[in-house]
C-alpha cells in the first residue's frame, strides 16, 4: 500500500538577530554610556571639589592642590562609573 505524499507544516520563528532587536540593542548600550558618563562626570567634578577644599584648608600650595583634585576626582568618577554599572546591571 502507498501512501500519499503529506504537506508538513513548520513554524518559522523570527531570527534574534533582526534587525529591530539589534537596534534595541544598540540603543540600550547607548543608553547605559550616556548615564554612566553622566554619573562619572558629576561624581568627578565632587571629587575635584571636595579635594580642593580639603587640601586648601590644609594649607597645601596650588601645585598640591591641583595634584590631589586630580587624583581624587578621578578616583571619584571611576566609582561613579562602577556604581553606576552595578546598578544598571541588576
């Protein structure tokens, strides 16, 4: 006995790679560098602040001044962008 040829039906699925859902891909990466520059540079600009400030009233000259605002507004902005990181990351 011979059977008859049967039509098979198969589901096709969406590519994850398309291209709306690498764009949103890219929009989100472009979303969180916006905001970790923008965290990084407000807690960097707190840093260079609070160093001047402390370093002055410690009687340090403007060469040591302008070296500890540099060093402790960088560091200030690294944890901004770190912080910053985590949070979005969860």
């Amino acid at each position: 006995m011979e059977s008859l040829p049967t039509t098979i039906f198969v589901e096709v699925r969406p590519d994850p790679f398309e291209r709306r859902q690498v764009a949103r891909w890219f929009l989100s990466a472009f979303e969180v560098l916006v905001t970790t520059i923008l965290v990084s540079s407000i807690c960097w600009w707190i840093g260079a602040v609070l160093a001047s400030a402390v370093s002055q009233a410690i009687g340090n000259d403007l060469a040591g001044t302008f070296i500890s605002a540099l060093v402790w507004s960088t560091v200030f902005g690294l944890v901004g962008a770190y912080v910053t990181l985590r949070l979005l990351a969860r």
